[in-house]
C-alpha cells in the first residue's frame, strides 16, 4: 500500500512539473521577446492610474528592479477626496492627500516614472500592448506607448444627479470634493448630498468652516459608520433631511443660489438657499476604454479570473476598477501588491529579461514636497499675506502676474505645484508669479469670485487679461504665458 502510495505522489509530482513545463513553453511560444527591439518606447509595464492601487504596485515593482511607467492623469485618485482616513495601517488619522504625496514619493524614490497624460485608447489585441494618450489640458496633442504588461488602476468616477443646472453650475457652487472647495465656504450655508462614510466625512468637514450644512438623504436613515453618524448627529449646524431629492439646482448665472428639493415621505416641495453643493453620492469605474478589450460584468468592473489578471495574459487590474465590493484604500494596496508580482511572474515566463539600464530615460519630477521645499529657498514664487499685499504687486508689477488661488489641503492644487514653480523659474524676471492661500485670503477669493480651485489668474496692468479653471500640464500652462508675453 505505501508503495502504491509512494508512486501515485510520484505521477502527481511528474505532471505537475509537466504542466508547469508545457504552460511556460506556450507562454512564451505566444509572447516572443527573441525580436523585441531596444526601443525607448517599450515598456516592461505601464500602469494606468495614480492612485493606491497603481503605486503601491510601482513600489513592489521598483523594490524588485523594475521601472514601471505611471500614467496618472490629473489626480491621485479618490481617496485625495477624503478629508480623513482613520483604516490606514501605522495611521491613526490622516488626511487622503497627506497619504497619497507619501506614497507617490515612496514610488518616485524605488525608480517609477511618471506621465500627466490622459489614457484615450488601448489596443490590447496584439503584443506588446499599445497604450493611446492625449495632454491633459490639450486634446491634439497625442502619445503613443508600448507595453509588455500592464496594471490597470484607473479607479472610479463620482455620480452625478443628472438634474437641471447640474452642469452649469459645476465648478461654480458645485462640487465633488469637500476638502477642495470647502474652504471657500467659511460662514455659509452648503449642503451635501449622500447618506454614506464620505457624506458624513464631508459633512463634518464642513461644519468646521460653514455656518450651516444640510446633508440631503434619499433613504429614511444614515448607512455610514457609527462612531461617525453619532459624531454628525450631535454636531448643532448640521441638519439631515432624510428621504430626499433635489430636483433642480438654480443660481444666477454666475454662482449657485439654491436647490429645490421633493420629500418623498410627505410628497412636499421646498426650496432651499445655499452657497454651495457638495456631491457624495458613490461612483462608477472608468472602464469605458476597455468595453470591447477585455471582459467586463454588466455594472462595467472589470472582471478578474486569477487574482488580479483580467482576461488577457499580461493585463491586471487593482483598486475600484474592478472591486465592486469593498473599494477601500488598504484592499486597493493589497490588489497592487499582488499584480506587480503577479507581473514580474509573467515578464519572467515569457523569458524577458530585465535591462540593466532602463529604457526609461526621462528625469524623474520634482515632487510636490520638493518643489515646496525649492520655493522656501528661492523667491521665484511670492505668497500674498493679504489683500493689500497682493494690491500693492498689482500696482507696482509692470510685468504679467500669474496668480495661482489655491489650498494646501485641495489634491489638484497640490499637484500643481511642482508646475506653477517650475514655470517660475523658467520665466523669472519675466513674469511674476504668486501664490494665494483662498483660506488665508477669502476676501481676495470672494473679490475675484473663486469658486472652484485651483484657479490661476493672469494679470497685467492691474487688470484681469485671462483666467484658467482647474489643473494644467506644464507645456499647455507654458503655452499660455508665452501667448501673453508676446
């Protein structure tokens, strides 16, 4: 008997070792590297997205030798949203930009690169992979990239309500970020509309700078933590309307002046005067891009069928793409770890072999605390203290001014800072460049009506010439200043 047993492990043993063989031989049979040219162009992985996923993808990757490229589009992900993050290993509590400026760094420090550019298009029906984007600020300028494998990360994209004067009043009143805009709205009256952990959250951020925050809930109760829900419960500016709807979202043209909203419970209208309407209400994956490249189940996830691989060798997905359940921050890292490895297991299949240079010869950027650290040595960016400081510069500036109204605690506006101070090196003693805390400084804020940051103004003479809403790639800011100064 043990003999028979000793030879059925035997046989068990054999084909496992046959399969493992035979797999390898087909893997690398259908991924030839023998003809891969040295081109800069081609990749060992790209990873699509900057949020927890990617980068703690691009840690492990760069921890391993590898020098995975990072298309991060404009922001570091939602998570840059949350005004707190209290589930974070090692953190007690921390705010979602705080945490995704350290990571990104961790990343930047192992070897990844990184791009701002915009994934347009991908074309995953032959390999190397081929990745299609576009400037984030200028849709005609196009790259092209390709890949042996990828990580996909691109996240999530905030619902909207879809009702009238939604999309007109976005950017002026409106709003998907609390911890961007909020502090725009010290001693007024906004509301929020959710019922979930980021409703409260934004909720009680806001409490600390508004006179009054309703917090507008479809259902008949509150579904988000308890700790939380109790701590909203008790705060004294802070009404929940529960069963819920705006139907309409008015103003005058230029800023938001209220909503009219539908209680369902007692079939009543009213109409309600706010200054500002901040929107909590879930989100969908960015996976339009891959509706005819990979499956997808019907609410448009990503599907998965070994750990993280997709439906094509070679192509994983971490984070709120294909996480329909948990979509938190600690799970998003834990779907990174395990792609960037699974990755090394396919490049290593496929019998690549790392190059002892990267191919990747671009300069690593400044990060956002480098480029902080530069403008406290160098004085080629002024920060406005108050409104008679910044008056002052408008009357004695013969050169054009850029003003950057910004918040340290905006995720946009601080990945605009490594741009805006390298732009003012590049045109120092031509153009002045400032920057104003809206925080600090809401009377200027409230003079020049911003209402969404970062907000950059170009000034000449004392007088507005231009205004530019929302982040920027350095070439198309460039672009800009170079128009003006003609």
């Amino acid at each position: 008997m043990k003999f028979i047993k000793s030879i059925f492990s035997f046989s068990l043993i054999f084909l496992f070792f046959g399969c493992s063989n035979s797999t390898t031989k087909e893997i690398k049979t259908e991924f030839d590297t023998t003809n891969l040219k040295n081109d800069s162009n081609i990749h060992e992985t790209i990873i699509l997205g900057g949020g927890v996923g990617g980068l703690t993808a691009a840690i492990d990757l760069g921890l391993a030798s590898y020098k995975p490229l990072l298309i991060m589009g404009e922001s570091l992900g939602l998570l840059t949203h949350s005004t707190s993050v209290h589930n974070w290993p090692g953190e007690v509590e921390i705010s979602g930009i705080k945490l995704m400026e350290k990571i990104k760094n961790h990343a930047l420090k192992v070897g990844a690169k990184t791009k701002i550019e915009k994934v347009y298009k991908v074309d995953f029906s032959k390999w190397p992979y081929t990745i299609y984007t576009q400037d984030v600020s200028n849709e005609n300028q196009k790259y092209e990239y390709q890949a042996l494998s990828c990580i996909i990360a691109m996240g999530s994209t905030p619902n909207f309500l879809n009702i009238p004067g939604e999309k007109q009043y976005f950017g002026k009143g409106v709003s998907t970020c609390a911890a961007c805009d909020g502090s725009l709205y010290k001693n007024k009256t906004v509301a929020v509309v959710g019922g979930g952990d980021s409703a409260i959250a934004n909720a009680l951020y806001l409490s600390n700078v508004a006179k009054k925050v309703l917090i507008l809930v479809r259902s008949e109760k509150l579904k988000g933590n308890y700790s939380r829900k109790n701590s909203l419960l008790s705060m004294q500016n802070i009404e929940v309307l529960y069963n819920t709807e705006i139907k309409e979202i008015k103003g005058d043209g230029k800023n938001i002046k209220s909503i009219s909203t539908f209680n369902k419970s007692t079939h009543s209208q009213k109409t309600f005067e706010i200054d500002g309407l901040f929107l909590s209400i879930g989100s969908k994956p960015n996976s339009e891009i891959f509706q005819n490249q990979l499956e997808l189940d019907q609410s448009g996830y990503i599907k998965l069928f070994n750990f993280q691989e997709t439906s094509k060798k070679g192509i994983f997905a971490v984070g709120e793409i294909s996480d329909y359940k948990f979509r938190q921050a600690t799970t998003a890292a834990g779907d990174g770890n395990r792609a960037a490895h699974q990755v090394i297991e396919f490049l290593e299949n496929i019998g690549y072999k790392k190059q002892k240079e990267s191919t990747l010869a671009d300069k690593t950027p400044l990060s956002v605390a480098q480029a902080e650290e530069q403008i406290a040595k160098e004085e080629t960016v002024t920060e406005i203290h108050s409104q008679e400081h910044f008056e002052k510069i408008l009357k004695n500036t013969k050169e054009l001014i850029v003003a950057d109204f910004f918040s340290y605690t905006c995720p946009p506006c601080r990945q605009m800072i490594p741009v805006f101070k390298q732009l003012s090196m590049d045109f120092d003693k031509k153009v002045k460049f400032v920057k104003i805390d809206v925080k600090e400084n809401s009377a200027l804020a409230v003079k020049y009506q911003i209402q969404s940051i970062p907000n950059f103004i170009f000034f000449k003479n004392g007088k507005i010439i231009k205004p530019i809403i929302g982040s920027r790639s350095y070439e198309s800011f460039k672009e800009e200043i170079e128009n003006l100064i003609k």
